[in-house]
C-alpha cells in the first residue's frame, strides 16, 4: 500500500457510484430487471476499500472525491 | 430494450453526449416530464463502463435541469410505449418526487471504526465474547445515531442502511440544498473532531440517486 491516497479515493467513489446506480435511483414499475453478474464482487471489493480507508486522513479534506463534472453545487 | 437514465424537470436541450454503448440519447416528454432514455441493443451488458456512461448522462442533466430523478441501471423496457404508459401511470409521484429533489444534491457518508487492536486480556469465555461483542455493537449502534442525528437536522431528507458490520458504524446519505452543502460540511468536521477515533469518509455532492425513489424514508 505505498500509493498515495489519490487512488484509493478514487477507487472507493468509483465504488460508491456503482452501489447508487445499480440500487438506488428510481424504478418505473413495469419493467426488466436484467441480472447484474459481477455485482457481489463489487460489493466484496467495496468492503474492502473501506476497511483499508481507516488508512486515508481526511478523504473529505479533497475534492478528488468528486469523479465526475461538477453537479448542481457548482452552480 | 429502453433504458431510462433518468427523469427530468425543465430541461430544454439533451446533453451532447452518446450513452451507454455508443447509443444515442433520446428523450420523451410526457406530462411535463422529460423521460431521458437510449434504445439498447437486447444483449448490452450491465459493466463498469455502463455505470459510468450512465453516470456522466445523469451528471450531464443534473447541469441542465431543475430537476433529476437519476434512473437506477437494470431495468429495462420492451419498446417506448411500456417507457410512456409506466412513466403516466406514476406521473404523480414523480412529480412529487421531483419537488423533493429540487435544486438539491445528495452527500454520501459512512463512518468506519479503525480495525481493532487487539484489547490484551482474551475474552475467558464463549458467553464473556457474545456479551462483548452485543454490548459493542450496542454502543455503536448508539454513536450512530448520535452522529446522524445533528446531521439530519441540516438536511431536507436523509436515509441511512444499517451498518455492514466491519467496523461500519454509519452508513447515510443526506440530501441537501447546493448551498447548504458548506453548512453541512462544517457539522461534519465538527463530528470529526470530537469523533477522533472514527473514521469518516464522506462522498459527494452526488446526483440525488438515494432520494429518487418514491418515498422511501
């Protein structure tokens, strides 16, 4: 674990992005559900990260928690 | 097969961007909603690039709307008429959904308690461990809510999922105002402070996929 923690900032957002897009956000009844394989691994992964975030000081001291363009907070 | 990244409020123009697969993005308004979908080939898979692809459409909207409802990946529709009679048939709920969301983005936070040194004196029995071990998750489960709590209070809505176990004490999303976020992030280094032992790892500011379901908390 000698990288700096810019990639495993990145990691676990990228992470938490996957955990909202594939279970939250809105259903509209009425439609498909395909099967998602490889998710569990995702999530294994995930649980991963976090126990090894004990390790990062202060993820939230730096936007690079932010993966994506700037969202309505830049506005 | 449609796939809806998401529902929208006042979104004059699509984004220039493809979607997921390279498909283009299309867009159906129907009683004031603008329903944001790509027709999908029937074998396009669910990876990591879909995520992303889907994800960067929904930030796209979050740019250019009033409103977004991001859509969650998975479903998927027959044909744009299945897309047009679900989105009417729930067309109230959206909309109130979509008032909910208004002009807000959503911070993630879990909070984690560093892997545990080991305390020097074994525990002398089965029974002593499990009493251990309920009375410390009965203590986490109490600075769980002493930690949310003062954040709910600064945010128009919050969820929170039971811990996972691991040492995850926390786990929430709030939903909040663009410019509360400073605010609620000043509470949060506040809790830090006086948490030193705990580990926060806050993500965000997100699009509202936590609070685009229908009343969920």
């Amino acid at each position: 674990m000698n990288q700096p923690d810019r990639p495993l900032q990145h990691e676990v957002t990228l992470l938490e992005l996957v955990d909202r897009v594939l279970n939250k956000g809105v259903v509209l009844s009425g439609d498909i559900t395909l099967s998602v394989a490889g998710v569990d691994l995702v999530y294994v992964g995930l649980r991963l990260l976090l126990a090894s975030a004990g390790t990062v000081e202060r993820l939230q001291d730096s936007d690079e928690t932010r993966l994506l363009a700037p969202a309505a907070s830049s506005r | 097969m449609i796939h809806v990244y998401a529902i929208a409020e006042g979104l004059a123009e699509l984004p220039h961007l493809t979607g997921i697969d390279g498909a283009d993005l299309d867009r159906l308004e129907l009683e004031g909603l603008d329903v944001v979908f790509s027709d999908l080939d029937e074998d396009t898979g669910v990876d990591e690039e879909a995520v992303l692809q889907h994800a960067v459409v929904v930030e796209a909207l979050m740019e250019r709307c009033d409103a977004v409802l991001p859509g969650r990946l998975g479903p998927r529709f027959a044909g744009v008429h299945a897309v047009a009679a679900a989105v009417e048939a729930q067309a109230g709920q959206l909309r109130d959904a979509l008032d909910r969301v208004e002009g807000c983005v959503e911070l993630g936070l879990r909070v984690l308690e560093p892997p545990q040194a080991s305390s020097g004196h074994a525990p002398r029995s089965g029974t002593d461990y499990l009493q251990a071990r309920l009375a410390q998750r009965r203590e986490t489960a109490r600075r769980a809510l002493e930690l949310h709590e003062p954040l709910s209070r600064l945010a128009r809505a919050s969820t929170t999922r039971e811990g996972q176990g691991r040492g995850e004490v926390l786990d929430a999303a709030y939903l909040l105002a663009a410019q509360e976020v400073d605010r609620f992030r000043e509470e949060l280094g506040r809790l830090e402070e006086s948490e030193r032992d705990l580990n926060f790892v806050v993500t965000g500011p997100w699009p509202p996929y936590s609070f685009a379901a229908a009343e969920e908390t």
